[in-house]
C-alpha cells in the first residue's frame, strides 16, 4: 500500500512496492514515510469504501443533467464520522503495520533490482539500436523489474494483510489487530500461514500488470512523442512527467485487482468485516471478482469525492438503502 523509495505509479495507494532504481535512498524512505502519514486517514476510507462499509445513508441531489440521483459522503464527511467514533487518532489506524509494507517491501526491491543488474547487466536502450534489439532489452528490463516486485511484494504480503485488518476492524469494532503479537496470533490460530498471504494473487497480478502497461506507455511516449535530444530545455523533465502520467492511467486500468486483493484480505478473517451481512464468504478470488463485477462495483472506493449510490443496489433494495 505504501511505496518508499521511488514515485508510486500512480494510484497512491497503494500498493505498494515500487521503484526501478536499485539504489535504496533512505532519504526518499523518510520522505515516503512523511507522506504516508500524512495521506493515511485518506488511504483509510478508501480502504473501508473497498470492502463495502457505508455507514452514512446517501442523500439525495441532482446530477448535471438534472436528474435525480442518491449519492454518498466524500472523503471530508467520512473522515468526520470516524473522527466522531474514534476521535482523532483513529483516522490513523493501520498506519504502523502500512509503514512497515513500504519500507519492507521496498528494501526487497532495491536489493533484488541490485543483484540482477549487477549480474544480468542489460546495456541502455540507443537511439541507434534498431527495432529488435529495442524490444529485446526492454522485455530484459522490465522482466527484472517484474521479479524484484513480484518478490517484494511476497515478502510485504504478511504486513499488507495485517495492515488491511488493522483497518476494517473498524467497521465491527473488534481489537484483534491492535498491536503485531495479537495480529500475528489472531492469524495464525485461526487460519494458519496461509492466513499471511490471504489477496496475494490478485495483489501479484495487479503489480506485474501495472509495471508493464506503465513502462509500455512511458516507452512509446519518451520514444515517439518527446524528443531524444537531451541537451533541450525540459526533455528530462517532461519524461519524468510522463512517467508519472503514465503511472496514474495504468493504475486506473489495474484498480479492480487492488479492490479484489483488499477484500480478499478480509473475506473469512473472522472479522464482522469480512462476514455477511457486511461482505459475502469468497471461496476465491475469481468467485469476488465475478460478484463485484455483476453488482458493478469493480471501480468501487476508485474515487473519493463525487461517489453515485450504484443504480444496481438502488434497485434490489426497492428504493432502499
């Protein structure tokens, strides 16, 4: 969820471990960690809006077109409800174990992205090389990157689980998860490893997808739509736009895969979070995939300030919340 180390590629949350540089900067951790803290009470009602949790009715308003629509509390109003439950703190909850993501996770990356450029050196792309040998050292690159995150992302997985927990146990009002000796007993007991690793698939996939739709993009622009010459004012700094740009569309395109990993993450934790009525009991993560895909929520906590009460829900309620 939290990425130290080097820009996150763009959904801020998330996510997660990231980075292809292999020189770990702990200047850029302290600075990760600063930020961290601060955008984590926003990172928190996201994470509460993905596994479903409403505890505010909709209103209702107009939309543009002037057709009546319900829609939900933003961010700010959300903020002030857990506020109201758990007083200022709370809005920090999970911030410890989501720090310990970030730094671990990006610790791996570095040193893995470290050992295979030191051992498996892939020569720059140039401006001479023709097509072939272009895309050979790309899929070269990018492929190390690719099994540094994935790694990464393994190792994290255990303090993701805990730090997700950690959160929606907000919603029951449980303590299970409140310091690492109960959290780590809390899983063990009662699912075992297996508990540690719970949402890794679709979080694995959605990191590798993300990474190479990134750097296809950044690739085809810094390419065909910047100059090469370096000497001309702004070039480097427009690649390090595009980069960034590239990053937030190709998170965008990958988000259904973060929402499916968190709820996994919470889906038979024995968490009222995680049980019905608050969230069906997903055998896999193919079976929440297919349900948030038919209920039309597969975008469901994407956005933060402007949220529509789903039509879908509107109608299989009759009218209801």
């Amino acid at each position: 969820m939290a990425a130290f180390g080097r820009e996150r590629n763009g959904e801020g949350e998330e996510g997660e471990v990231t980075g292809p540089s292999p020189d770990l900067d702990w200047s850029h951790v302290l600075l990760g960690i600063g930020i961290t803290t601060a955008s984590h009470p926003m990172t928190y009602v996201k994470v509460l809006i993905q596994v479903g949790h409403e505890p505010i009715p909709p209103r209702a308003t107009n939309n543009l077109f002037g057709r009546p629509i319900l829609i939900l509390p933003g961010l700010l109003q959300y903020m002030g409800h857990i506020r109201k439950m758990d007083g200022f703190l709370g809005l920090y909850r999970g911030l410890l174990p989501r720090i310990c993501t970030g730094i671990i996770g990006t610790s791996v990356n570095s040193r893995i992205m470290e050992h295979m450029r030191a051992s498996h050196p892939v020569d720059p792309i140039k401006d001479t090389d023709d097509l072939r040998t272009v895309a050979e050292k790309f899929v070269k690159t990018t492929s190390q990157e690719t099994a540094a995150r994935c790694l990464a992302v393994v190792v994290s997985q255990p303090f993701h689980v805990v730090t997700i927990r950690c959160m929606v146990q907000f919603i029951g009002r449980e303590t299970a998860y409140s310091g690492p000796f109960s959290a780590v007993s809390e899983i063990w007991n009662n699912e075992g490893i297996s508990g540690f690793f719970s949402g890794l698939v679709p979080r694995l996939l959605g990191e590798v997808f993300t990474l190479w739709l990134c750097n296809i993009l950044a690739h085809l622009i810094n390419t065909y739509l910047l100059p090469n010459d370096e000497s001309l004012t702004n070039v480097s700094e427009f690649k390090s736009y595009s980069q960034a740009i590239t990053g937030f569309l190709a998170n965008m395109v990958t988000y259904p895969f973060t929402l499916v990993a968190n709820c996994m993450a919470v889906t038979g934790s024995g968490l009222a979070a995680g049980e019905h009525p608050n969230m069906p009991l997903y055998t896999d993560w193919n079976d929440c995939w297919k349900h948030l895909d038919r209920m039309g929520q597969l975008k469901r906590g994407s956005s933060l300030f402007w949220r529509q009460y789903p039509k879908r829900h509107y109608v299989l309620n009759k009218g209801g919340f």
